[in-house]
C-alpha cells in the first residue's frame, strides 16, 4: 500500500492536462472583464461609421 501511494505521489502524468485547464480558465476570466470595454469601444466605431455612411448618401 506504501509503494502504491508513493508511486502515485510521484507520477507527474496528467499535470500538464491540469495546468493547460488552469490556463485556458484564467484567459477565459480575462476576456470575460475585457467584454464590457471592447464591446463600448466597437459599438461607438460602427456608429461612427454608420453616421458617415448615412452623411454621404445624403
């Protein structure tokens, strides 16, 4: 029982699945706050572009 709970203390096999999930989790995260901003920022450019559009049409 020893050697079974130190060869699985020891074994480092699924550790990179683990911090591939921390990492996709933390970018996740982040887009999730930048969301709010960006989405401000694209929304002022596409009507800006749509004031210009409707200028020079008329």
């Amino acid at each position: 029982m020893k050697a079974l709970c130190i060869g699985l203390w020891k074994d480092t096999g699924g550790q990179d699945l683990v911090e591939y999930a921390l990492a996709a989790g933390m970018v996740a995260v982040a887009a999730v706050a930048a969301m709010p901003a960006l989405s401000t920022v694209v929304s002022n450019v596409f009507m800006k572009i749509g004031s210009i559009i409707n200028s020079s049409v008329q």
